[in-house]
C-alpha cells in the first residue's frame, strides 16, 4: 500500500490547475490526456520526448489513479421487464 500511496502523491487535484482535473505532479499535464494518448497507441517513451516534463513513475501513478477509480466503481443489475 505504501508504494501506491507514494504513486498517488504524484497526482494532484488544484481548482486553479486544469479546472481542477487531476494532473501529474500540480502541471498542466491532466491524467485524462495521458490515458487518452495511450489508448490512441501513443508509447510511452513518445510521451516522455513530448513531454520532458514527465517521468516513468507519472505513467504508473496514472494507471494507480484509475486503478483507483476502477475499483470504487459500482454496478448494480437492472430488471427489465417486457
């Protein structure tokens, strides 16, 4: 838990900062502009050329954040009738 807590600190939340979305260490980098470039294929190392910014560890607080997310997701089932 320790290593994740420590991944999440890498996240911030400012309402001053991107309308407060969480971004990467209090820059203008927003957690959803990094999942959104992965998913579209971009890697990782293009990522960090584009942003010198970054650091491998940003990539796994990102993927710890929405892990997070993830698992405080609730589903319940919905009866349809006919």
């Amino acid at each position: 838990m320790k290593r994740t807590e420590h991944l999440l600190s890498r996240i911030t939340i400012n309402p001053k900062i991107m309308l407060g979305k969480p971004t990467i260490r209090g820059m203008r980098i927003t957690v959803e502009q990094i999942l959104r470039a992965l998913s579209a294929g971009i890697s990782e190392n293009e990522l960090l050329e584009e942003y010198p910014e970054l650091e491998k560890k940003d990539f796994q607080a990102v993927f710890a954040y929405a892990t997070g997310l993830v698992e405080e997701e609730q589903v319940f089932p919905v009866q349809v009738s006919a």
